[in-house]
C-alpha cells in the first residue's frame, strides 16, 4: 500500500442537550465512511469526533431535573458515545470539551488573545437565543424569532469579553477568494461571504457572566469562556496544542485536512474558527465541508412533532451496515435528504436483499452446486461473444476504483456507494448474460461454467473490498464466505487475483433477507409510541416539579418586627376585576392520593368538589407522602385547562405557598368548610 501521509479530520462535537436523532447520527457515520476510505488509499488517518458539553442551555436542563449539569453531560455524553460506536464509527480520539487538558488550554488561549489584544472586556446588550446560545441584533433576527432556529429571543445585558473580529475579517476574505475549496459545497461559500464577510463583521463575545457552567476567565473568574471558543479549539487542544508548546501529535496533524459540519453551523466554522486560528498565528484548515441535514418525510426532526429517528432503533430493526447504507446513499450532495420508514424498507429490499445479498447468495450457491464450493480460473470464454461479455465485465469491474475515488476526492459520497453497487448491478447482468444454469446441462461447457463463477467471484471480492469503507461488517462477511480477504487497494484495478482453486463456504448466509413492512411497521408504531411516552415524561420532569403548583419567585428573604421571615415576591403587573372573575376558586377535600410512576416529584390526587372529583397532579412529592394528602381540605383552581404531566390528565391546581428556600406547603382553609366552598 502507497503511504500518502497524513490525514487529520474531524466531525463536529455534538452539543450534549439530549440523545442524537438519525439527522446528527449521519454526520459520524459520514465521516467514518470518508477516514475509512482514506485509509484504504493509504493515508495516515487520524479521525477525532466528540461532544461540546458547557453552555447555559445545559445548565438550565440540569437545574430543571435537579441535577449538576456535569452529572447531565456525563450521562448525554456516554449516550453519544454508545451510538457513535454502535453504527461502528472507527475514530482515533472521542473529545469531551469537560476534558481537564481541553479546558486548561482553553484558559490559556484566552490569556494570550487577551495579552495580544484581540481580545477585549465590554458589555453587550442586544437579543439572545438560549437554545442557540447566539446574540442577535434586531435586524438579524427573521420574523422577530432567532435566525439559525426560529425560535423566541428575549433581551439580555451583561458585561462580555469581545473578539476583534473586524481586525482579520479582510485577510479572511481574501484567504477564502485565494483558496476555492477551502469552503464546499460552493453555495456554502456564497452565503458566508454575501450575509456576514462582505455586510461587516461586529465583534463577537466570547465570555457570558449570566451563567457559570463553563470554563473561566483565569484572570476574571465570573466571566466563563462563550461556548464557541471554547468549543471551536477542541480542534487544536485535543491534538495537543498549546500555546506553551505544542505536541508531536499536534505539528504532524494540524492543519486540519477537513472539518466535517453540518450546514448549520458553516458559519462558525468559517467566518469565527478562521479569525481565531489567525490570531493565533495558526495554519487554517484545508477544508470545511457543511453538509445538508437529513429529513423526516420532508421536516426537521423534532421531539415537539414526535417524528424523531433514532440510529438505534433503525439499527434494531434493519441492522448496523444497513443503517449506515440508507443514511450514506440517500443524502444529495448538497440538498436535504428524506427518511421515512417506508423508504429505508423499500431501499433495504431493493438494494440490500435483491442487488446485493441475492447476488452473493447466487453465486456461491451455484459454486456449491456444481462444483463443491470449488472455485477455478480456466480462461474459457466459449466464443467471441462471451468474450466480449468477459471482457465488458472485467472494465467495469476494474474501472469502479477510478471512478469511486473521483466521487470520494470531491465527498460525494451518495455518488460514490452507487458506483460500487453499479458493479454489483453488472455482476447480476452478467448472470443473466451467461445462463450458468444452462451452461450446467452441458457436460462440454463445464470449464466454462467454471470461468463464469470465478469471474464472478473475482468481481464480488474487488467490489466487496471497495464496499468496505461504506458498510464494513457486510463486506468482511462477503470475502469471508469467498474464503479471501479484503484486497488492497493498489490491487483494486487488477482483474484475476482470487487464488484458483478455493473453496467457499458451503453454507452462504444471507446477507439481508427480504422484510415485510406489515411486520416493520408494527414495531416502529411500537417506537413511536414509546417515544411520545417519552417525551411527556420528559416535559413533566422539564417542568420542574411545581407544574400544578402556583408559580413562586424565589427573592432573598428579610426580617419582619417579630422577627419572624418573610419572603418578598417580585410584583407581577397589575389586572382587573374582571380578570379576577374569570379564576374560579373551591374547597376540595382529597379523597385518594398516590405518586406519579413516571416521575420523582408528582403526586396524583382525587379532589372532591361539590358533587364532581377532579383529578390533580401537583409537584409536591418531596413535601407530602400519598397517605398524609388523603383527607386534607385544600384550595383549587378549578377552571385551569387541563393538561398532560407526566403522561397523566391534570384537571386543575392546587394552590401553595413557597418560602425562600423553596419549601412548599398547601393553603388550606383556616375552618372547617366543605367540599365545593367558594372562595371569594
């Protein structure tokens, strides 16, 4: 194998906010395909993925289920990991940017922009995109909403430390119109530098005080370092750069040869990452390549629209090689592409079970049957016609290597998988052309016979081989039944290498089998269903546990003349007496209560009111068992919409009061009343 040198890429590192759908799932199995391929032609791969793990959207999920957000990351982050290892992902280095080295050479990064002054200390005051973590001026903003997500922006003051972006933007431009493939597609490239480059750059923050999960600011500790800084450099730190003195690792590898991203996030990659690599007197990377998303029926995925894909649910119903031969095939270049459950059935029947296991199957079960699994090269051709079938195949057959690298020089990727299955798709033409059932029947065509199975043995071995990179346990499984191996890539041009005389395996496993969709489908009802399930028990423990419970705000607590606590309450704006009117107030008596299965903080109680019962989920588990509700006298919101926590119907509110320490205790009536009194 020709040694070609190095070749350092990397995905991006997926934000730790929850599980990855199948849309974020393609962007490792992607790159993996790529490293692999690189591998094969002979270069020094080093492949590098992980998780971005600081922010204040992770500090917010956190503190709503009541736990540190390191103990969040911990356990997104080993979900991330099981599912990039579970579609067989190969990389050399899984980055977490909570990593005790990353975060000691973020802090020294941001030292030495500071020293150098790039880096400078201001206040900004603007609107802010919590689940973006983006500031944004009114002009940007598409709709009055965030322009990457679409969502609500609220407006934000605090004092930041600045990147003088506008100090390298020129040098940046010019780097981009000098270097054509530094960004691809092209249309990636147009948008970067007809929205941002050319309009102006403002400078950009890169510290937050209004939350501190995050690394800090050594020499300004309330500051914590803004994610994309310190998720940008995970590129360098995680490769042993420092601005101390770099590694070996580090001088063999950087610059980068691709930064593998979703379109999404082109933007930071190319405008930001850059700026900071040149302040940093850094080589930039060869390339960034923004790929398109994939799409449910046509939309984002979203848990909101309960249409989210898992890998492993795909992987459990259609198996790993599968999976990672939907998601690589059916992604344009350059375009969104679609996933439906039907879709990846039919790919998997018509391509899988019908092009390609059905193709291996055939040919060792004619080997078995005609010759004892013995496969011989004889060189008969029968006549000029066959010959010229023999000749045809052998071109195409040699010639997938060529065209495949073109497709994969360019991340084609899409382009290139339908190139080694067009060998496959001549391989089945061929038996078609040559008849081998008939040739069977005639006892003087026996070498002939023999010449058409080695010759297809000897293309399914080269397009097995070229196969790899894409779906690797089906190809090993393929030369594995052929009794070979993988071929090595230099030898994927030559015809005629399978040593005559092998013998297969005389018991060919298929490869896909055929699947029925009305029994797929069942079970993906069976997903999805579960997955809404989920996703209400997940809004439940968001809600934070006084979902039921009137809404407290938590103030410092003062002394009254007794001396006795007292807690002030932030003033809501004022309504009338007819907004007043409108909340109906009763005495309910709880005549059964128990806990919420689903959740740590929710009881479900009975309420009696008047002549009706109520059922009330409140968050208040932590304060009252089940059996201590039963028999109180409590005051209800009675005319509250109901609404789904925890997947269970609450029919209203009961009313409580909230210290400043967060204790909560049910409002009662001071007599006793009964059950439907109005309070007035």
């Amino acid at each position: 194998m020709s040694n070609k040198g190095k070749y350092y890429m990397t995905t991006a590192i997926a934000y730790t906010s929850g599980k990855p759908h199948i849309g974020n799932t393609y962007e490792i199995i992607l790159a993996d395909a790529i490293a692999r391929y690189k591998k094969a032609e002979g270069y020094d791969v080093y492949f590098q993925t992980g998780t971005d793990e600081h922010g204040q959207k992770i500090q917010e999920k956190a503190e709503a289920i009541g736990i540190t957000p390191k103990e969040y990351v911990d356990e997104v982050a080993g979900e991330v990991k099981r599912i990039w290892d579970l579609v067989n992902a190969d990389y050399d280095n899984f980055v977490r940017t909570t990593d005790a080295d990353h975060e000691k050479c973020v802090k020294k990064i941001f030292k030495k922009l500071y020293d150098q002054g790039d880096i400078y200390k201001g206040s900004y005051e603007g609107l802010y995109c919590t689940p973006c973590e983006s500031f944004w001026t009114e002009s940007q903003l598409v709709d009055g909403k965030c322009p990457d997500c679409g969502r609500e922006v609220q407006p934000a003051k605090e004092e930041a430390y600045f990147f003088k972006m506008s100090k390298y933007a020129d040098r940046l431009i010019d780097y981009i119109n000098t270097h054509p493939d530094f960004i691809q597609p092209v249309s990636r490239k147009n948008e970067m530098m007809n929205n941002f480059l050319l309009p102006g750059l403002q400078d950009l923050c890169v510290s937050r005080t209004s939350f501190n999960w995050g690394i800090p600011v050594d020499f300004d500790p309330k500051h914590v370092v803004y994610v994309w800084l310190d998720a940008l450099t995970n590129y360098i730190t995680k490769i042993g750069y420092d601005p101390d003195g770099s590694s070996e690792l580090f001088k063999k590898n950087w610059p980068a040869d691709l930064h593998l991203i979703g379109k999404d996030i082109v933007r930071f990659h190319t405008i930001y990452w850059p700026i900071f690599l040149m302040a940093l007197v850094l080589p930039l990377p060869k390339q960034v390549f923004g790929h398109p998303w994939l799409l449910q029926g046509g939309e984002k995925m979203s848990k909101s629209k309960g249409n989210v894909i898992y890998a492993d649910d795909m992987v459990d119903l259609f198996g790993v090689d599968a999976t990672r031969y939907f998601v690589l095939h059916e992604m344009p270049y350059e375009n969104d592409g679609i996933i439906t459950w039907d879709l990846v059935i039919e790919r998997f029947n018509s391509d899988l079970a019908n092009i390609l296991g059905n193709l291996v199957n055939r040919t060792i079960s004619m080997s078995n049957k005609y010759f004892g699994g013995v496969v011989k090269h004889t060189g008969v051709t029968q006549d000029d016609a066959q010959a010229a079938i023999d000749a045809d195949l052998k071109a195409v057959v040699t010639a997938t290597r060529d065209t495949v690298s073109a497709k994969m020089e360019k991340l084609r990727v899409a382009d290139a998988i339908t190139e080694v299955f067009g060998l496959f798709r001549r391989c089945n033409k061929y038996i078609d052309e040559t008849t081998p059932w008939v040739l069977a029947k005639d006892e003087n065509l026996q070498d002939r016979l023999a010449e058409v199975l080695y010759n297809l043995t000897e293309s399914i071995t080269i397009g097995a081989s070229l196969l790899h990179p894409f779906l690797p346990e089906t190809a090993e499984k393929i030369v594995a039944q052929l009794n070979t191996t993988l071929r090595e890539y230099d030898d994927l041009d030559k015809f005629g290498l399978y040593e005559s005389g092998k013998t297969v395996t005389d018991k060919p496993e298929i490869l896909f089998a055929r699947l029925d969709a009305k029994e797929v489908m069942p079970k993906v009802e069976a997903i999805q269903a579960a997955q809404k399930a989920e996703y209400e028990k997940e809004q439940a423990r968001l809600a934070g546990g006084t979902p039921a419970s009137a809404p407290c705000y938590e103030q410092p607590q003062k002394d009254d003349a007794s001396g006795k606590g007292v807690v002030d309450i932030e003033p809501k704006a004022e309504i009338t007496f007819d907004d007043f009117e409108k909340l109906q107030f009763q005495v309910g008596e709880i005549i059964a209560c128990e806990a919420v299965e689903k959740s740590k903080k929710l009881l479900c109680s009975q309420v009696k009111i008047g002549s009706q019962v109520k059922q009330i989920v409140s968050g208040i588990r932590k304060y009252y068992s089940p059996e201590e509700m039963v028999g109180k006298k409590v005051m209800v919101l009675v005319n509250l919409k109901p609404a789904k926590l925890a997947g269970v119907l609450s029919e209203g509110m009961l009313l409580c009061a909230e210290d400043a320490d967060g204790n909560l205790a049910l409002l009662t009536p001071e007599k006793p009343m009964p059950a439907g009194a109005e309070i007035a």
